[in-house]
C-alpha cells in the first residue's frame, strides 16, 4: 500500500517535485490551501487525512514530541534539519519511507531523517 506523505510549507518544492517523479504519493500544504496554518492545525490537518507531516521545521518536530508525551493520537512527523540534511538525502529516505512502510508504521512516531 505505502505511506502518503504531506508536505510543509518549508519543504524546498524540488524534493516534491522528484518524489513526484519518482512516483510518491504526497500532497503539499499549498496545495491544500492550509500552508498559513498554525502548527498544530496543521499536524491535525495531515492526522486528518492519515499522511505523516514531512517538515524541515523545528516547531513541528516540537509539538510532535508534546502530543507523544501527552498520548495525543497524530498521523506522524517526519523531520529532516534545514542545515543539515541535504535534499537529496531527504528524497531518498522520504522514498523508502513511503514505498516500504504502511501509514501505521509512522503514526504517533516521530522519526528522523537521514534513517
């Protein structure tokens, strides 16, 4: 089945692009007409549609690891650092997340990349 992914409004349009290409399934923000959202609007939004939220954003990152500690149920973070983790690094493991995982795997998680 694989994961389909939602994308923040901080996701450099290139790693949409090629996971396009590459054939993931995702939606972005803007294209939900949501990217002016609060953060957590946002991770209820993508729980609501039952995608993982990718984001480069630590904010995100934040208020994934505060609905762990509190058992708040979320579709899943996935987190990739601005500066640290290159795009191309980024579409590879957002691939592999996808093609190989079911939406299950990733929810209530926050997971890291790089894997």
């Amino acid at each position: 089945m694989g994961i389909a992914l939602y994308l923040d409004h901080n996701v450099p349009r290139a790693i949409a692009l090629e996971l396009r290409r590459r054939g993931v399934d995702l939606l972005t923000a803007f294209e939900d007409g949501t990217s002016e959202l609060e953060d957590p609007d946002l991770l209820d939004r993508a729980t609501e549609l039952g995608r993982p939220l990718f984001t480069r954003d630590d904010d995100l990152l934040k208020e994934g690891t505060r609905r762990q500690k509190l058992g708040i149920a979320f579709s899943g973070v996935i987190y990739a650092h601005q500066l640290r983790v290159t795009i191309g690094t980024c579409i590879r493991d957002l691939e592999i997340l996808a093609k190989a995982g079911e939406p299950d795997d990733l929810a209530g998680r926050v997971e890291f990349l790089p894997l």
